[in-house]
C-alpha cells in the first residue's frame, strides 16, 4: 500500500505542472507590449493574441484604478488565436491593457503598462527607410532633442524572410520604447528609421497628440520582396529569375519580407503608411514598376483593411518619398526617371485620402 503522503507528493507536482502549462500558450501578438500606441478615434484598437482553444479571454483597458470598458471574446480552435476591438478612443493616456484568459477553474493575467491612444503609422522599404538618425546630417543636434518627443513612441521589426506568410513576427529589434539618443543611433542601418522618425515628429509638432511608429524595412530590396503573390500575380511578374546585385543587395525572393515582416502586422489598426524605396528596381522589373507598385498599394490597403476588422480605413494615407532626380553621377539609364514615372503615372488614380495635407511639399505624394 502506497503512504497517502506518497501519493499527494506525487499528484500535487502535477497538478502544478498542468495549472501552468494551460497558460504557456497565452499571450499578446508579439508586438503589444509596455509603451505602445494604439490607434485612436474614430476607429477601434485591435487587440489579440495566442491562448488555449475553447478559452474565453476578456480584454480590460484600466486608467490609474478606473475601469473604461471590458471586452470578451473566446479563442478560435483552429488558429489558437483571440480577437477585440477596443471603441474608438480620444487620444491620450496612459492606459492599462489586461488581458485574463479563463478556462474551468484556471486564470492567467497578461499586462502591458503605459499604453497611449493616437496615430500608428507603418514605415517601411529599403535602404534610404532603414538609414538610423546616427547617419543624418545633424545627427548630433537630433539625437540630444528627444526629451519633447516622449509621446512619440517607436517600435522596429527585426529583417527575417518567410516562405510562407506569418501569423506574428518572429522577432523584434526595438520593442516600443520612449526616444532616446541610444535607440534612434543605435547603428548603422540597424534602429530606428530616421525617415520614420522625423515624419512621426513632424505630425507630433503638428498635432500634439501621442504617435506611434513601426519601421519595417530592409536595405537594398527590391518590391517584389514586400508584396505578396496576390499582388505580383496580377501585374504578371515572371518567377524569380536572375537579379542585377548591383541594385539589389538585400533578400530579392518575392514576397520573403512581406511574409514575415508584413503580414504578421495585419491585424493592427493603422493610420497609415510611408514608403521609401525603388533604387532596387532601377534594373529589375523597371516596366512592371507602374504596376507593381501601385498594386502593392492597393493589396496593403485590403489587407490591413480585413486583418483588422475593418477598422484600418480602405483607402488608408500612403505616402512615398521618390528617387531624387538629382544624382551626382548624370545617366540616360541610371532608371530612376522610370521609378518617378511610374509613381507619377498612379498618382491620383485611387481616392485622395483626407489627410493629404501630411504628405505636403516635395518628398511625399498621397495615393
């Protein structure tokens, strides 16, 4: 006969052992944490995560001890994932966001602090996208000014390829973070866009509420990286053939970095996208240019439109920067003229979004 002390010994650890492994699988996408921005009125905040299938989870936003609203919802057999969509909230903050997973008995909290509501725009491209404050001019005088800008939040997705299109990012370089001297110069090339910032600055001095930015970007990548099938397939673009490296440096495998660095942000409510890149382009596929890039417009739109629940606009502001036509080197075939062309051409051919008046002056172009 087994000692009832023995057995109690025995069953407790795995009583344990199962409390805790119902929660590992519970969790935030990866790239709501401490710090973040989320889209404010009049759309809605999505948020979601992983847990166990047939779990009912309920989303809790908290400001200090007062509870603003409480959303349930329960997660989905087949993808192991859960949904909400916060109501439309008035910019500010800071926020609480819990998340509580309950299943039978069994309860497991997530918590993400400082949370503010305002504008989240996506920045992404190649080279000219990913360039960091540390490598700008006065680079000096921008990375001691951060102390005014701590409403201006900024996150950057780590450069991984997919073969197949992710539900969430493999990993994350600059989890959302305050500015500060070390993660806008953080290195060459590496976080955070300077493009991106000083754009999210601007509209920050303009319209003094929280912004939110996520840099996505990789050097010396061709469109074909960043759109997916769907998009290539309707503008006829052959299969992978050979690539010209002296344009194309980074991934050139279509829809690698759309897989993965992308589409696993799809789901998020967004304000908008800025765009910075064509160099790649210049000796590949430069007549598919005039429609490719307009394609991808349009296959970002619907899918950040859908991933979100329609709350991300259709016709979402996207703005893009255009190769200078100003180049130390002059060449009847250095391809540019073909990239502005092509940019120029599909202009105005989608509804002007309302808030064109962010894309003044030279270097952005609403479409």
């Amino acid at each position: 006969m087994v000692a009832p002390g023995l057995v109690l010994g025995l069953v407790l650890p795995l009583i344990l052992w199962a409390d805790r492994s119902a929660g590992i699988g519970f969790r935030f996408a990866s790239y709501i944490d401490n710090d973040m921005v989320l889209q404010k009125e009049p759309a809605g905040a999505v948020i979601w995560g992983f847990g166990t299938p047939g779990a009912a989870v309920t989303v809790t936003l908290r400001q200090g001890q007062e509870t603003i609203m409480k959303k349930v919802t329960s997660v989905k057999a087949h993808s192991d994932t859960w949904m909400v969509v916060l109501d439309p909230m008035k910019a500010g903050g800071p926020f609480e966001v819990m998340a509580q997973q309950t299943l039978e008995k069994m309860n497991f909290t997530l918590r993400v602090h400082d949370v503010l509501f305002g504008d989240v725009w996506l920045c992404s491209g190649q080279s000219n996208m990913q360039m960091t404050v540390l490598q700008i001019f006065n680079a000096t005088k921008e990375l001691s000014n951060t102390a005014a800008y701590q409403s201006v939040r900024i996150l950057s997705v780590s450069p991984i390829q997919a073969e197949q299109e992710l539900e969430d990012l493999v990993a994350v370089d600059l989890q959302w973070s305050k500015p500060t001297s070390e993660n806008l110069g953080h290195g060459y090339f590496k976080y955070m866009s300077a493009v991106c910032w000083l754009f999210g600055r601007h509209l920050y001095d303009t319209l003094q509420y929280p912004i939110g930015l996520i840099a996505s970007s990789w050097g010396g990548t061709p469109i074909e990286a960043w759109s997916s099938g769907r998009s290539l397939k309707a503008c006829g673009v052959p299969k992978q053939g050979s690539v010209p490296y002296n344009s194309v440096t980074g991934p050139s495998k279509h829809s690698v970095l759309w897989n993965a660095m992308i589409h696993p942000l799809r789901n998020m409510t967004l304000k908008g996208v800025v765009w910075y890149q064509g160099e790649s382009n210049i000796n590949y596929n430069t007549d598919l240019y005039n429609c490719t890039f307009p394609a991808l417009i349009e296959d970002w739109r619907e899918t950040f439109h859908r991933g979100s629940q329609g709350q991300t606009e259709r016709f979402f502001p996207f703005g893009f920067v255009q190769l200078s036509s100003d180049l130390s080197k002059k060449s009847s075939d250095d391809g540019f003229p073909q990239i502005r062309l092509a940019s120029n051409s599909r202009l105005w051919l989608c509804p002007q979004p309302k808030d064109a008046q962010y894309f003044h002056g030279r270097s952005y172009g609403p479409l």
